[in-house]
C-alpha cells in the first residue's frame, strides 16, 4: 500500500490522460459512421477494452473521413 501511496502523484495524471483519450475516441467512433479499417462495434471493444493503446490506435488508423 505504501508503494502505491508513493507513485500516486505520478499515476494520476496518467489515469486522467487514459480516461480523457479513451473518452474522445469512444464519442468519435459513435458520431462518425465512415471508417479507414474496420466497422464501428470492433472500434468501440478496441477502445473500451485495449487501455492505453486502443484509443490512439483509433485515432491513427482508425478515422475515416469527415
């Protein structure tokens, strides 16, 4: 618990990060409907579900036109 209360300044902007990027891809995947790979129920489980990496998968590989 002490090693957890001692790194806790440092995972929390990173958590916040996290959340905040996995937010904007999930409100992105449900308002665009045009895709570069993919269809939009395996981008929602790649962003819910793959942490960190999954929303900035998405946004590299995964937006479609506007």
């Amino acid at each position: 618990m002490e090693l957890l209360i001692e790194y806790l300044p440092l995972l929390i902007p990173i958590i916040l990060i996290e959340l905040a990027l996995g937010v904007t891809a999930l409100i992105h995947v449900l308002r665009h409907p045009h895709y570069k790979f993919g269809n939009k129920p395996v981008w929602i489980v790649v962003v819910l579900f793959v942490q960190i990496i999954g929303p900035v998968v998405y946004f590299v590989f995964g937006r479609g036109e506007e």
